[in-house]
C-alpha cells in the first residue's frame, strides 16, 4: 500500500504535522493514524477470509485475471510493442499474461546478403 513512500516523504509528512499539530498533539495523532490503518487492514483481511470460505474454489477463479493483470503491470509497453511488430521473443516463448507461448519459438532466419546496387559508368 505505501510501496511509492520513501524515507523522504515520511520524514517531511513529520515534520509537517509538527508544524500543523504541534509537539503535543502529535504523537496522538500518529498513535489515532496507526490504529486506523490497522482496522482498514483487518476489515480487508476479514473480507477476503469470508469470501474465500463462502465462495471455495470459485475464489481462486475469480483471483486469477486480477493476478494475470498485476503480471501485467511489470512489462514494459515499448518492449510489448517492439515483440508484436518485430517479432522478436526475448522473454523465452512467455506471453505477455504470463502463459507459455503454445508455439515453438521460431528462429530467426539469417539476414540476407546485400547487394551491392548496380554500377553505370555513362550515369556519372
């Protein structure tokens, strides 16, 4: 949940309730905040907990796409883009959705020679 806050901002967020709340409401403050990201948490767990004993196997169902788009999230767009058009398979024959490829990579054909453009000596 708080994976993008870093050292920096946590330090200026303190000081920053200092100033607002001053030294003696502070520690209250950070004590009433703990306890309600605590119970956000519980609830969350709880709710997961219940749906996952009335729904059973189902649930795990359910939680597969929503895995399959967190995969998602990692993958570079200009990489995706560049496999698609390109062609070129640099992950191993995975899909973008985690899958393996159901094709056999194919190799890639050598390059073909180039040649060299035909030569008029009347033309210069």
């Amino acid at each position: 949940m708080f994976e993008s806050i870093g050292w920096a901002e946590i330090l200026v967020l303190g000081i920053a309730g200092l100033f607002i709340l001053g030294p003696e409401r502070l520690p209250a403050a950070a004590a009433w905040l703990g306890r309600s990201i605590r119970k956000a948490r519980e609830f969350a767990t709880g709710a997961r907990d219940q749906l996952k004993t009335e729904l059973g196997p189902e649930f795990d169902e359910l939680r597969k796409p929503l895995q399959d788009l967190q995969q998602l999230r990692n993958f570079d767009p200009k990489q995706i883009v560049a496999n698609q058009l390109f062609g070129d398979d640099t992950n191993g024959g995975v899909k973008p959705n985690g899958y393996a490829s159901t094709q056999p990579p194919v190799p890639k054909p050598d390059p073909p020679k180039p040649e060299r453009p035909p030569f008029d000596p009347d033309a210069t």
